[in-house]
C-alpha cells in the first residue's frame, strides 16, 4: 500500500502519485522546500527576501501572482508551484 506522500514506479518508469495527493492535493510544508533551496536559520526570511529581489529586478507587482509564481519559478526551476505559489501570497500581503 501506497502512503499519503509516497509514489510507485510503474514497469514503464512511470511515477504514480498517491490518490490522496493527486485528488486533494499537495499536503507538504512549503518551507521544507525553502530550507533545502536557501538553507539558513530562517527558511521563509530568506526565500521571501529572494523573490522580492525577483520581481523587483523584473519589474513584477506583488499583486500579479500569476506572474510573481511563474518568474520564481523561471529563475529557480527546483522551486515547486506550490512553494512559489506560497511565495508569491506572502509578497502580496
């Protein structure tokens, strides 16, 4: 049996999420991800400073984050859509 955050392979190399993460969706801490891309004390402090220096040097509202997730996720294509979309809710506040 399969857990809530694993996958199989299938015989043609096919990855098969889990039915829980494919119909509900992603359940992982977003900041898990920043620590493995920035490290440091302070995950969050350092992603978010990161993606405000993105859209700042392209000249990207916070407001628009359709645009903030897809230049983060260009500029670090690691970076998971639901980390970036996490990102770019905490710049719009």
């Amino acid at each position: 049996m399969v857990g809530p955050s694993q996958h199989t392979t299938d015989s043609r190399g096919t990855i098969t999420m889990s039915l829980k993460r494919l119909f509900l969706g992603d359940d992982r801490d977003p900041v898990d991800q920043y620590r493995v891309l920035f490290g440091g004390d302070d995950p969050l402090a350092l992603a978010t400073a990161w993606a405000r220096g993105v859209i700042d040097e392209q000249g990207i509202a916070p407001s628009d984050q359709v645009r903030v997730v897809a230049a983060l996720r260009k500029v670090e294509p690691r970076l998971g859509l639901l980390p970036a979309a996490h990102l770019a809710k905490t710049l719009a506040r």
